[in-house]
C-alpha cells in the first residue's frame, strides 16, 4: 500500500465490562479499541480491533470515603465508562471498600519465612499436631505465590498441610476460584496429594476437600471434579474413616472393660482418661472430614449419573452409618441427603431394609432447629410407604409428633406426617391417647384466614371418621364453634369433618337439631356446590327420631327444591346422589313417607334410575328408598300397585353389586308376604335364576330325545315346561305351583343367592362410604406450595442399569419438601 494513497485512519472505542482488580484497591475498565484504515476514495483498506485494559486505582478509598461522589468523578474523568455505569462503579468501589487488603508480595516472603521456622519448631515438640497450628495462625495467602504453594505440596507432611491451607483460603473467595482452576498442575497436585496422603492426616484431608468443595458450589465446576475423580476419593475417605471410627469405640470399650474391673487401679485410669481425650479429639477433626466430604457429593449429585454412581458405591449405607454421629451440622447435611435419595423407591427400599426409621428417631428429639426439620421432611417422605408409617408408631413418634404441631416452624410438615398415619384405621384410634384433637380443634378455631389450612383440615377429616375421635371433638361446645365458623366462611372441607361427625351413631346426632334449619336454609341458598354438596350429607346422616323431618319439608319448601334437583342433568349427579340419600332419610319415617308418596317425587325417582342404571350408587340408594316405602302399611299398597318399583326390583334381584342385591332380595321378601301375584312372579324369578343352569340342560336333553322320535316315526309330545318345574323340587324344594306365565328375564349373571331375610334393611353402603374420606391427592396443591413432589415415589427408567436408584438436589440443606427434593 502506497502512502499517499492513506487518506486518514478512523479510530473507535466501544466501552466492555468493568471488574475490580484481584489484588489492588484498582477498577478494571475493559473497552475494544477498533482502528480503520480508508484510503482516498472512502474505501476501507485494512480494519483491525484490539482487547485493552485501563487500571483505574483508587489508593485513597477507605471505610469514610462518600463511594457516591467518587464513583460520579470517576465517570467525568475516564471517558471510557458512560453515565449510565455510575450505579455499577458504585457497587464495585462498595466491594472494593470492604474487601479484606491482600498483602504485598515481600511482605508475604517475609511470612512464609518466619511460619516456617516456627513450624519446625512446633514439629520438634509435638509431631502429632503435624505444624497445624502453626498454619491456621497469622498467615495470608497469595494468588500469585501459587507457585511456591505448588512446591510445598511436594515436601513433607507439615508443608503439605501448610500448602494445603492457603490454598484454600484463596478458595474460600469465589472471585479466585477461576483463576485456580485454570492452573492444572495446582490441582492435579492436590488431587495426588489427597489420594496418597489423605489417609495419614485427617488435616490435610479436610483442607483439600474444603479446596474442591469450594468449586462444587458452582455447577461450572462439575466437570473438573469428576475429571479429577475427587467425589471417588471422597467416597474412599468417608469409608475409612467410619471403619476407623468404630476401631476407635472398640479399642475405647476394650479399655473401659479393663478399667472397670480394676477400679482401684490409678494407672489404668490415667490412660483411660487420655485416650477418652484423645477420641473426643479425634472425633471432632472426624466430623469436620465428614461434613465437607457429604457436602461435596451432596453438591455434585446434581448430575443425575453422577448421583447414581454414588448410589452404586452404597452411598446410602454410609449415610446411615454415620447417623449416629452427634455433631448438629453433619446430621443436617446427611439426613439432606438421604431426604434426597428417598424419593426414589429403590433408595427407600434400601433404608427400610436398614432400619432407618429407629436411626432417625432419636433426632425428633433435638432440639437444634434445623436438624429437626429437616428431619421431619424425611420422615415425611418415607411415610408414604405402609411398612414405614407403622414403623414410625412402633418406635413411638406419634406422641412426640403431636406435641410438634404446637411448633409453628415444623407444623405444616408435621401435619402431613399425621395426616398420612391417620390414613390408616388401626392409627386412629391411636389420637385419642393424646392432645392431637383438642390441638387441631383450637388450631381450626383461631385460623385468621378464611380458608383453613389443607393439611389441617386433611388431619381433620381423617380423624373424625372414628367415633371416638368425633366425640372428642363435640366436647366443650366443638360443634357449635365449628358450625358457627362453617356458616360464616362457607368452607366445604370444614363442612366435611361436620359430615363426618354426623355419619356416628350416639349422641353426637342429637347435637346436631339445633342446626338443622340453619343446614336447610344453607342447602337452598349457598352459591357454592361443594358446600351444598356437603350441607345435604350431613342432612342425609341425621336418622335421629327426634328430628321432626315433615315440619322441615314443609317450612323451608325442600320438597319441591329436591323434586327439581332430581332431574336428570340439571345438577351434578354427586348432588343428585346426596338428594336420593336425603329422601332415604327421610322415608324412613311414616308420616314423611306419606307426604313423599303424594307429591311426584316417585315418578322423579324412577326416571332417576332409568337414566343412571349404570351408576351403582345412584341405584343403590333409589332402592333404599323404594324399600322404606313399601316397608310402610300407609304407602305399600301404592308402591305395589300404582308404580313399577316391584318389577324394577326384580330385574335389580341379579345385579353384580352385592349391596344392590341384598336390598332388593330384602324388600321383594316384604313384597311377597302382601301380594300373592307378586309372590308367585317373584318364585318363578328366584327358581328360573337358581336353576338356570340345570334347566338350560334339561331342555336341551329333551330337544335331543324328540329329534330322535322324529327320525323313528315315533314322535311323541314335548315334555312342557311345567313337568320340568315339577321335578325341579328335587333341587329348589318350597314351591308347589309355579304357573304363572311370562317373567322378567334377568339380564346379569353368576352369584347364587344366600342367607335371604325379611328384617329391615340398614343403610347401604358400597363405595359411599369412601366419600368420607380424604385422598392423598387433596394435598398435591398444598405439597406444590411446600416444594414438594406430585409423585409419591419415582422409578429409575428401565433402561438404566443400577443397583439402588437414588435423586439428588444439589440445594442446601434446608431446602424443598416433600416428596422432598
């Protein structure tokens, strides 16, 4: 390129980051400087761009310096940092303010030097502490002295240890950790150092461990520990030392042994006392070991690959194992952990083979916050499974669980524990020997939100479905204070315990007449459907004598108001199930029965099951209904004869639910016993479906026999039906004349009849009884707000090969909920 041919250079400057500098009170401003050669004609003829750095320093900054009004001179004099970065520079002189000085690289020497010589020292008089002390003292690391720290690393145990230490003050400082980690050699050194060594200094262990556990808080780093295979290593280092700990007890029990039949020995007893000092001693380096090492694979177990290989190598054996430990800060981060891994069913599997629930049992009663709660979270995972929960009871956790609902930090998840042992029958009876009811009750009454809790509420409803437990409650005025919160709040699960209670026969029913009106009005006048749903329940449990059903109807129009709720399709069938189950009630007495059998209910009912044959509850009830009034002498003529209810109840005499056929057997025997026409439709029925079978075989031999006379010329009459019946009193004996021609043929098949009765048949009950009942899924939602897990329990994928699944969160300790991850 000719010169005169250069018309001008254009240069420009576009700003980069800002960044302080590592070692100084100095801001780093990075900009790219873009030069652009154009020649005569405007054309661009070389263009180059460049990375630079300018070092604003900042020696005057000090603790009284106003960081506002320097950042702002800052900004005027350097025109490589726009306006719109004063807020940046402030944060990064606010960071510079109170950063701790390094110190100078000579200043450093002269360190180094003096710590050596007082190490060697402190090595000549006591080796044991291997120059440790000597290290944790008075010293400062230097980033720029890695070199030196890399030399020490080769000599002996006390440089080691030395170097191991100040390298992990530098760790310590996130700030530094990039720049570590570049330096391969540095930390292919520690990791040699660590797999050689390890074993002989629990010092020199921890330090290394601290070093690579400050990059396993940040998932960038990930890779470069499994490249250096530190979580193996740590997995190798917390086997040792368990296996040496329980050396440790033994040879300390030895001792004891020794001591204790030899009392009056001062000697024994003097070296006793030191190596019970010794061990103590021991125990705490142990435990710090320990905790770093979980904490590492506890961060690291982010990668699910990595997560199983630990699981491979028996990470939840050693996790067990260590339970027994004392220190508060290592039980937090174990029972973390194994929290973690229970999600998984093969994990959970694999404590319960090892007993975890009497391992963890004793940490219920610390009293180290944190620990307990994180505690409970476990406890909270593994009661999902049967055996657990059970095993949770036995080893006695129910009263000391209870007594934690009164803790605010541990009620929700305590709660849910409760709420998972009350899932089963023989627990709830249980409650009643503690303070669990009256607790929850007053819980309930002093909620300020309108909505109660779900897990309390979930408790609740599970309890209540014991009698006795129910009772408890109605104690000191319970029900009216929940009646008088129900109707004030309109909450549907709270009107569900008051269902629940009134299901129980006793006295808790007769409590409920002084609402029955308030329940009616509530019924026909609610918006909410759910409520309803539950107002006509708790209407349709009160089978009390001394409820006067005739003047309710009457006074609040309920007659009318269920007439048109039982219309197919205007309501949801689960408020036309509990209409047909109030009417049941109802029925049952006379005076309301007549009142019922002159409106057009009954034509409502038998469309009703026209439409919903096929929903057995629905069904069910009708025929409840039917029974009680053809039950009645004041209404029996007119069910018998005005209505198609008998012949109805003949074609539901073979239905495939058991419940639907003894009720329908139950009042075709009532039926029988007032009407001979019936009674000998209802004997034919009974016999065509006994013997069905035998008949079907009896006809079918006989159509052989007169194909045969056919073929012979020889043809003779068919034997009639009748003849047929006639020998059938050799199998189905008590009817002398079945006559009657035409039946209803029943559509089911299978199920002989047995041990039939005339009494009076009980409320039915099939599935709904169920309805009572809370799911486990009601508290999904609720689970979703704690941190927890919309499965129970997860599956590893078939195609990954394991021996234990396991799942891992690399958060805190304190973290997440249940299923916890």
């Amino acid at each position: 390129m000719q010169t005169d041919e250069v018309k001008y250079v254009q240069r420009r400057v576009r700003p980069g980051p800002l960044d302080v500098h590592p070692t100084e009170k100095a801001l780093v401003v990075n900009y790219e400087l873009e030069a652009t050669v154009v020649g005569e004609l405007g054309d661009t003829m070389l263009e180059e761009t460049k990375e630079c750095q300018k070092i604003i320093r900042v020696k005057s900054l000090n603790d009284s310096t106003d960081i506002s009004a320097l950042a702002q001179e800052i900004v005027e004099k350097c025109s490589l940092i726009p306006q719109a970065k004063v807020r940046e520079i402030e944060q990064l002189l606010f960071y510079l303010q109170t950063r701790k000085e390094q110190p100078s690289s000579k200043d450093l020497k002269k360190s180094e030097s003096s710590q050596s010589v007082r190490g060697l020292s402190d090595k000549e008089k006591d080796k044991e502490h291997e120059g440790l002390d000597s290290v944790r003292v008075h010293e400062m690391a230097n980033i720029n002295c890695l070199d030196d720290y890399i030399e020490l690393l080769y000599e002996d145990m006390t440089d080691k240890i030395r170097a191991s230490a100040l390298v992990l003050q530098l760790s310590r400082n996130p700030d530094n950790l990039a720049e570590l980690a570049c330096n391969e050699t540095l930390l292919g050194a520690l990791g040699r150092v660590l797999r050689e060594d390890g074993r002989k200094s629990i010092d020199l262990s921890t330090n290394i461990v601290y070093v690579f556990f400050c990059f396993s808080t940040f998932s960038e780093f990930h890779p470069l520990i499994a490249q250096l295979k530190i979580g193996s290593l740590c997995m190798d280092i917390i086997e040792y030392e368990l296996n040496r700990h329980e050396q440790w007890k033994e040879d300390l029990s030895k001792k004891r042994n020794i001591l204790d039949s030899e009392k009056d020995n001062p000697t024994l007893k003097r070296d006793y006392e030191k190596s019970l000092k010794k061990y103590q001693t021991l125990i705490k380096k142990q435990d710090q070991l320990l905790r770093v090492s979980y904490y590492l694979l506890l961060n690291i177990a982010e990668d699910t690959k990595v997560e199983l290989k630990m699981v491979n190598r028996g990470i939840v054996s050693l996790l067990l194992r260590t339970l027994d430990r004392d220190l508060p800060e290592l039980l937090i981060l174990v029972v973390s952990f194994l929290k973690k891994l229970s999600i998984f069913v093969e994990n959970k599997n694999e404590m319960a083979e090892k007993n975890i629930v009497e391992k963890v049992a004793r940490l219920v009663h610390s009293n180290h916050d944190d620990l307990l709660n994180v505690t409970l979270k476990l406890l909270l995972n593994l009661s999902f499974d049967l055996d657990l929960r059970n095993a949770m009871v036995k080893v006695g956790l129910l009263p000391k669980l209870v007594k934690l609902i009164s803790v605010e930090l541990h009620r929700s998840v305590v709660l849910c524990i409760l709420y998972h042992v009350s899932m089963d029958d023989r627990c709830k009876t249980m409650f009643t020997y503690t303070e669990c009811i009256p607790m929850i009750v007053k819980l309930i009454m002093e909620c300020p939100e309108e909505r109660v809790p779900l897990e309390l509420i979930a408790l609740s409803i599970n309890l209540t479905t014991n009698k006795r437990n129910a009772q408890i409650i109605c104690e000191s005025n319970g029900l009216t204070f929940l009646m008088k919160r129900v109707f004030e709040h309109q909450d549907p699960l709270l009107m569900k315990i008051i269902r629940n209670i009134s299901q129980h026969e006793g006295p808790t029913k007769t409590l409920f007449l002084d609402f029955v009106d308030d329940l009616a009005v509530a019924t026909q006048q609610s918006d909410n459907e759910e409520f309803v749903l539950e107002c006509l329940g708790v209407l349709g449990n009160l089978s009390v004598p001394d409820l006067d059903f005739e003047r309710l109807l009457k006074k609040h129009n309920l007659l009318q108001w269920m007439e048109r709720n039982l219309i197919p399709g205007v309501c949801e069938d689960d408020i036309v199930l509990e209409v047909v189950v109030l009417i049941g009630t109802v029925v049952a007495d006379e005076s309301c029965a007549r009142f019922i059998a002159k409106s057009g209910i009954l034509k409502s009912l038998i469309e009703l099951l026209n439409a919903k044959q096929e929903d057995d509850e629905v069904v069910l009830q009708i025929v409840y209904v039917f029974h009680h009034l053809i039950k009645h002498p004041s209404t029996q003529e007119q069910m018998i004869k005005e209505t198609q209810a008998p012949a109805y109840l003949i074609d539901l005499l073979h239905d495939t639910n058991p419940e639907i056929r003894k009720i329908c057997d139950s009042t075709l025997d009532v039926i029988a016993e007032h009407d001979e026409e019936w009674t000998k439709r209802i004997q034919l029925d009974k016999f065509r479906w006994h013997n069905s079978q035998w008949l079907d075989m009896v006809q079918s031999q006989q159509m052989d026999e007169a194909a045969d006379l056919y073929i012979d010329e020889q043809i003779g009459p068919f034997i009639q039906e009748s003849d047929i019946l006639e020998q059938s009193d050799l199998i189905y004996g008590g009817y002398d004349s079945l006559t009657v021609e035409g039946n209803l043929s029943p559509e089911f098949l299978d199920v002989s009849r047995s041990n039939r009765t005339t009494e009076s048949a009980g409320r039915p009950m099939s599935r709904y009884k169920n309805r009572y009942s809370v799911d486990v899924d009601m508290l999904r939602d609720r689970m979703s707000s704690l941190g927890v897990d919309s499965n129970i329990y997860h599956k590893r994928p078939p195609s990954v090969a394991f021996v234990n699944g396991n799942a891992v969160d690399n958060s805190a300790p304190n973290t997440g909920m249940f299923l916890f991850h």
